[in-house]
C-alpha cells in the first residue's frame, strides 16, 4: 500500500462502502493485512468528470477532443462532431460492447449445444427435453411426432441465425408481441444478426460516419435488441436444455458459506459449462478423500457474481456474494482456489489472492490476467481443467499460512423463479399461465412489475440503493423479478424468502402468501433478464393490459450499475418498451438534444425512455409513477381504490 492509498484508508468508514456487513468486516481486515480493496481504489481515484459526462471523443487521432460539460454547444470537435454526436457515440459504443460480451457467451453456449447434438462431445447431455420441444415449436419448428435429435438440430441451425444472419428478422422475433414487433419495423431496428449489429454500430460511431445522434441511437437499440431478444435469449434457453431450467431451490447467499474446515473453491464469471463441470470434479470420491486425507471436511464449492447466481438457481449451489466481494472474499484467507472465465473479472484478483496465496486461475482463451495462472477449460475433456483447478486448492489448504476470518453472515433465501416456474407456480399443472398474475394486476392487488437487475459498483455504498429501492416498491405492491448482483444483493437483506412477505403493501403481501412466494423473485444471472422479457410479451398475449409490451404496468432498474453490459441490457428494455432508470451516473450531459431523445424522445416513438437518479427513494418514486401511468391509460387505475365491503352490504348490493 502507498502513502496515498494509507492516506485514503485512514479517512474513509468502511461501513460507508457498504451495508453489506461481511464486506465491510473483510474491507477493515484487508487494510490492516496491507491490502488495497476496489472500494479504497474508487476513494482514491476520482472519476474523470469530463468522461463521466461523455463529454470527450476520442475515437480518432485528431483528439482527444474534450467539450465543456458546463457550456457543451460553444465548441465542437476538430472534425466539427457536435457533443451529441459525441456522446450518442460513446453511448452507442458501450450498447455494442455489452451487447458483444452476452452473445459472445450466448454463442459459446451454442456451439456446445451445437457439438452435444451433433455427437462431437458426450461429456455434456440434453437435460431439459421438455424445454427442447418449447423454444424450438416458440420459433416455429416443427416438433410433432418428431425425433429429438432432428429437433435439436434444425433449434441449432435456426439460432445460429441470432449471431450469422446478414438480412432479414432473428428468430426469437416470434415471440415479440404484433404490435412491438410492428412497431419495431416501422422505425427499422428489428434486428438481424448479433455479428452484424455489433458490426454496423462500431462502423457507424467511428470518425466521419454517423453524425445525428437520432440516427446513432436507432442502430444502438437495433444492436441491443440483438442481444436481449438474440444472444442473451439464446443462452438462456441453451443453458436451461443442456443443463436444466431452473425451479425454487432453498440456498445460503454471503460470505459465511465459505468454511473453515473446508477445501473452498470459489467460481466466478459468467459462462455455466465450467461451474457445471466443476461440480462434477468437487464430486469426484479420489479428490474428495484427497480433501480429507490433506485435513479437511470436504471440498466446498461456491459462487460469485453471474456465473454463481446461475448455478445458484439452478443447482443450489451456495453464493458467496456479489461483484464488489470478489476481492473481499479472497481476504478471509480461507479461499483454496478461485476459478474465473469470463466478464466483470477485476484484474485487482490478481495482487489480492498473490497476497493470501490462493491460486487464482483463469481458463478461458477470451480472458487472462496478468499473476494469474491460466489452465485452458476445453469441453471436451471438461474435467482436466476443473480437477487441476480442485488439486491445487488440495495443495493450498494444506499449506495454509494466512490467518483466517471468516465472516459468519449466510443468508438464506429461494431462488431459481424461470419463467417456466412462474407459469407452473400461477396456475399449476394444468391450468399454469399468467392469467393470475394479470387477473390481479387488473384488480389492483399488484400495482405492476419492476424489474430490478444489474451490478453492484464501488463508486456507491453497495447494495444500499438496491435493497431501498426494491423494499420501497413492494411496499407499494409492485412485484419485483430480480436477476444479477442485485438479486444476491436483496438476498443478503433476507428478501428472497416467502416470509418477506410481510414487507409488502396489502395487496402484494395477499397474493404472495396465496401462493407462497416471495415478493422478490429472483430469475438468476444478467442474461437471464431475457427470461423477464418472456414473461412479459406472456403478459401481452394473455391479455388485459394492452396490445404491446410499452402498455405494460411494468419499469426496470439498475440502481448500482458499472457495466457496458448494463447499458446494453438498458437499451435493449427501453426499446422494447420499458421505463428504465439507471442509478450512480449516466455517461450524459443535461439539457442536451441527446439527452433529451433519450429521456423522452424515444418514449414519444412508442419505445420506453431512460431515467436516471442517484437516489432509490427517488428511483422508486419514478418507476411508481410511470407503473400508475400506465394504468391508468389501460383504464385499470380506479381498480386500486378497493373498498372492503362488509357482508350485509354485499347482500344488499346482490338484492
Ligand atoms: Fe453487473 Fe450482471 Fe457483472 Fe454483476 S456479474 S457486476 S455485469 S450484474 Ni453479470
């Protein structure tokens, strides 16, 4: 640690980072250790406020050029890009790299599929026949008196269309509601083929091309529509064939699932195979009596970030805590191995596990660290890998020299709501759908839907915006579908149990408890926010509120957000239709013409709009006010004035 860094550690509270309890205890313990957090990294380093506002172009060597955030229209840059070309540049550039991360890992998700049905790799398997037969007869894919693996072919070479396809409308376009659908193509941003997009929107913000930030913003919400209802769709649903759609699972979320007695593996990143391939290796009899023979109880496997909410959900596997606890989980000393693979992997790993000695490994070709060692995961001999990666942890419990402290905070809650749960969950077996979720949306016991997904970022106390916000709103009877680090997030509140229920207004707490389920609904990691997209074009066609998915009582959040991932994820919602409101910062200057297309403009088209706040009450406030408007416009808002009427006047009202 420099001076500097002492400097900064000695005046900041840590309980000002966090409300996580076990972070701020590892963040106290890390600076008596000599050891620099993110969080003392953020207080140290002040964001750059010209970048912070977009105002800088630097996608040509005639700059950097840098407006004045305060006076934007009293100069240009040497190519006369005005600051809204400037900044729909650099917004539209975040769209295509986030949208490029979720389809690369959708894609990477389709070519296993893609060897698993064509016998190349038998170490994976189909494990979700039935959701098989769904998402391929969604695309219109003849299923009936059909051979599985006929089926699985022609789902794969229809869905390699998402990535390939040069022209015409990617095949999950079928699921779109008529009305978004048309709407979509008469503004011209159906999307094609994720390559293409991403292609066309690098091309197009590059010096001397596109220089109206209305024209920008088309092509990114044509490329973020590509990875919503493209590549995150398909690796989604790919992940739930191949390794099992997820269904309410009871699971220990924070720091305290890592034990000391154990072997402690922790996974993070974003891409299943790994995890799944993981859990076969923690499983092994030899490695588990290595374990014990070296002194331990056992080997105990944990997740973190997105690659840890989606085993989570699916396998029940404990999660150590969100993005902002990465570093900190590696500070109790007890962590034996940490295998990442790819996205929102801080290089800062590295120094942190060289201090504690844990072996950090990579072991994907797309990501490597500089001080980490990389063992190349191939899926076709999966296991090489994740036992190499269990023998070295082997090797360091033994050697264990750190002190150890391990916070004693789990908190456990259900997660794993798919959409396909929900829909199970309503009505039952027969009878399953959405019907009684509109049905009481129309009668006013839920006011709508939020959507509250995304990151955690340092730059704010964590999880604070996250969870007041989201108890703010089911106060106010609005479900809540949660993915990402802001599901681990209201996790670690204690939200995700049906017991949260009573946190709720009058009429949410009512139908949680018919149902018995909790007023948070967590549906797993940042690609699963395609699953809320499902569930909400099913709202449209069961009927009742409204034609198109911009009818919808519903609004999204991402109230901690830090990643271009977020954006894309963002854009895509709002071109669907979706209210969205994004919280720390927004890459924007107000009172500009770009700013206004994208804080109302896009709504006047018929898409959503952008909000931004950096405050969950206001957030709340906002997302509470766009649910009411648009009940208001379904004529469904006189329904939420109920009056309990006692029995002698329903009598005399049925005289
Ligand atoms: Fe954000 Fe996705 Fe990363 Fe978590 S892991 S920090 S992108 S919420 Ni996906």
């Amino acid at each position: 640690m420099s001076k500097k860094d002492k400097d900064v550690t000695n005046l900041i509270d840590p309980n000002d980072f966090s409300i996580c309890k076990s972070t701020v205890s590892m963040i106290e313990k890390a600076r008596k250790d000599g050891v620099l957090l993110n969080f003392d990294r953020a207080a140290g380093m002040k964001a750059c406020p010209i970048g912070a506002d977009s105002a800088c172009c630097k996608h040509c060597f005639m700059g950097p050029c840098r407006m004045n955030p305060k006076t934007p229209y009293d100069r240009v840059g040497v190519c006369g890009a005005s600051v809204d070309t400037i900044m729909a540049r650099n917004f539209s550039r975040a769209v295509a790299a986030g949208s490029a991360a979720h389809t690369d890992h959708g894609m990477a998700m389709l070519e296993l599929f893609g060897d698993v049905v064509k016998g190349r790799n038998t170490d994976y398997s189909i494990k979700d026949p039935d959701k098989l037969v769904d998402v391929a007869e969604s695309i219109g894919i003849e299923v009936k008196d059909r051979d599985l693996g006929e089926i699985a072919l022609d789902l794969y070479y229809e869905l390699e269309r998402t990535y390939t396809q040069v022209d015409g409308e990617i095949p999950f376009m079928k699921r779109v509601p008529e009305k978004t659908l048309e709407l979509w193509r008469k503004l011209d941003i159906v999307p094609r083929g994720a390559m293409r997009e991403v292609m066309e929107m690098m091309h197009r913000s590059t010096m001397g091309v596109d220089q109206h930030y209305a024209n920008i913003t088309k092509q990114a919400s044509r490329t973020a529509l590509s990875d919503g209802w493209g590549g995150s769709m398909v690796s989604t649903e790919i992940s739930d064939i191949l390794f099992g759609t997820p269904s309410p699972v009871q699971v220990g979320v924070n720091l305290g699932v890592i034990k000391e007695n154990m072997v402690n593996i922790i996974i993070h990143g974003h891409e299943p195979n790994l995890f799944e391939s993981m859990i076969v290796s923690v499983n092994d009899p030899s490695l588990v009596d290595a374990a014990k023979k070296g002194g331990a109880g056992g080997i105990n496997l944990v997740g973190m970030c997105c690659s840890g909410a989606e085993m989570m959900s699916r396998h029940g596997i404990p999660h150590a805590g969100n993005f902002s606890s990465t570093e900190a989980a590696l500070v109790t000393g007890a962590v034996d191995a940490m295998g990442v693979d790819i996205q929102c992997i801080k290089q800062g790993l590295s120094d942190v596990a060289a201090c504690y000695d844990t072996p950090l490994i990579t072991t994907n070709t797309r990501c490597q660290l500089e001080g980490a060692e990389h063992i190349q995961f191939d899926e076709h001999e999966p296991l090489k890998c994740t036992e190499e990666i269990v023998i070295k942890a082997i090797g360091r419990f033994k050697n264990r020299k750190h002190r150890i402290e391990i916070p004693k905070e789990v908190n456990q809650g259900v997660h794993g709501f798919s959409y396909e749960y929900i829909k199970y969950m309503l009505g039952g077996t027969f009878r399953g759908g959405f019907a009684p979720l509109n049905d009481n949306i129309i009668n006013g016991r839920i006011r709508g839907v939020a959507g509250v997904v995304g990151c955690t970022n340092p730059r704010v106390k964590q999880d604070y915006a996250h969870v007041e916000l989201v108890k703010e709103l089911i106060k106010n009877d609005v479900l809540v579908l949660q993915t990402g680090c802001s599901q681990i997030a209201l996790a670690k509140a204690g939200l995700t149990t049906p017991e949260a229920a009573h946190l709720a207004g009058h009429g949410l707490r009512e139908v949680c408890e018919t149902v018995g389920m909790p007023p948070v609904l967590g549906l797993g990691s940042c690609v699963d926010n395609s699953r809320i997209l499902v569930a909400a074009s099913e709202m449209v066609r069961v009927g009742g509120l409204g034609d198109s998915l911009a009818d919808l009582p519903v609004a999204g959040c991402a109230p901690e957000f830090m990643s271009e991932k977020a954006i894309a994820i963002g854009q895509y919602f709002v071109a669907s239709g979706v209210f969205t409101v994004f919280g720390v910062t927004f890459p924007i200057i107000k009172e500009t013409k770009f700013y206004k297309h994208l804080f109302e403009e896009l709504e006047e088209l018929g898409m959503g709009k952008w909000g931004h706040s950096k405050d969950p009450f206001e957030m709340a406030r906002m997302m509470i006010a766009h649910i009411d408007k648009k009940r208001q416009q379904l004529g469904i808002d006189k329904a939420r004035d109920r009056v309990l009427m006692d029995m002698e006047t329903r009598r005399a009202l049925n005289e």
